[in-house]
C-alpha cells in the first residue's frame, strides 16, 4: 500500500491512501466541491522494510471557491 502526503489547500497535512503509485493527479472531495492535487517528486520509503510508500501532492485548485464556514 502506498500513501499521498497532500501539501497546501484545505487539506494540507492530511495522509490519504494511494492506488496507484504512478497517480500524477488527485481529484479529492472537499465539502461541496472538488480539490486538484499535483503529484511533485518521486516516491520515497520504497525499500521493502521502511513504511508504506509515500508521495508528495501539492494542491493546484478547486472546482469552486472555498469560503471557510462560520461553526
């Protein structure tokens, strides 16, 4: 199993679950609306006894604005 490491945007710091390690796009649910992610760098921890893989994504934009809420 590998793992996206999202960067920038309302998800940054989140760690989500990555099917395919060669994704170079992540189009993620947010609310209302969707959020792109762009794939930047190369895989790291890919030895078979350092933790999942892992692969940076940095956020590009959102299918619509995102207004924070009030709660």
């Amino acid at each position: 199993m590998a793992l996206a490491r999202l960067h920038g945007g309302p998800l940054d710091g989140q760690i989500i679950p990555l099917d395919d390690v060669e994704r170079e796009t992540l189009i993620v649910p947010y609310s209302e609306t969707q959020v792109t992610y762009r794939r930047e760098g190369e895989a790291t921890r890919t030895g078979s006894d350092d933790g999942p893989t892992e692969v940076a994504f940095w956020f590009v934009e959102s299918s619509d604005d995102i207004v924070p809420s009030d709660d």
